[in-house]
C-alpha cells in the first residue's frame, strides 16, 4: 500500500483531526493573547475621627472603586461599665456644618465621596469607639463589611 492509498482510505478522519488540533490551539492563542482581564471592583470605606467645639464627629470616606448601597453603620462603647450600641443615621455632607444644619439620613454614598457623621457618644469607658460599616457595591453587587475603631478622650466626670 502506498502512502497515497493510505491517506485516501482514512481521509474521513481528517476533520476531526484538524478540530482536535486547531480548536484548542485557537482557544490558547486567544486566552493568552487577546484575553483582557476585568478590573477588580472592590467596595471600600475608610472612617476618620473629627473633633470640633468639644463635639465628637467622624467622617466616612468612600475610597473604593465604585458606589456603595445599603450603607449600615452600627457603633459600640461603653459607658460606666455597660456595653451600648447605635445604629448611626445622622450625616451631613463634607461641606455641611453638623452645629449649624441638621443632617439627613445616607444609605447610598458615591465613589470618592465624604460624609460627616454625627451623633458620637462624647466618651466611652476604655477610650474607644468601634464602628461596624457594611454595605453593598452598586457595579459588583459585593456585599462587605469593616470595622474601625476611633479613640476618644475618656472623660472622668461623666
């Protein structure tokens, strides 16, 4: 048998082989070369204490990578040796005077975006505050959840 004859009677075969040959290398080729990765989007907040005229504030600053919903902010403390808890609903925007405005109530706050949040105990036995912020990113629909903690000044006379 010649190798023409050979090739003749199994030439049935020849699509396959291609597809099993080329099909893998074309997704390779293609993984590797053309594939663009997607961006990592990460829901993030960060909280930093603020004190003005003898009151106690914090501002919330979303430094993610996209808005952020179903904003929750819970804060423990003690207070003569009890543990207490508030869920937090009061913010001014970073250009609003907590003294002189009333706030409003955020569950919604955009990438980049500060907050000022009223409404801290003045003191807390051990000198700190812990905040809880959970919410959900808009583009990733990611839920997360953080922690911080603020030190205040403890203060005797209460």
């Amino acid at each position: 048998m010649h190798l023409i004859d050979v090739l003749e009677k199994f030439s049935f075969l020849f699509p396959i082989v291609i597809a099993v040959i080329i099909v893998p290398i074309g997704f390779l080729v293609k993984h590797f070369f053309f594939y663009k990765k997607e961006a990592k989007i990460n829901p993030r907040v960060h909280i930093s204490p603020l004190k003005k005229r003898d009151r106690l504030y914090a501002e919330i600053y979303n430094t993610g990578d996209e808005d952020i919903s179903n904003l929750t902010i819970v804060i423990y403390w003690k207070q003569k040796g009890s543990s207490e808890k508030r869920k937090l609903n009061n913010f001014f925007n970073e250009n609003e005077s907590p003294i002189l405005e009333s706030g409003h109530y955020c569950k919604f706050i955009r990438k980049e975006e500060k907050k000022v949040i009223d409404g801290l105990p003045m003191y807390s036995d051990d000198g700190k505050i812990k905040f809880i912020i959970s919410g959900l990113g808009v583009k990733s629909n990611k839920k997360f959840s953080n922690s911080f903690f603020i030190n205040n000044a403890k203060d005797n006379e209460h």
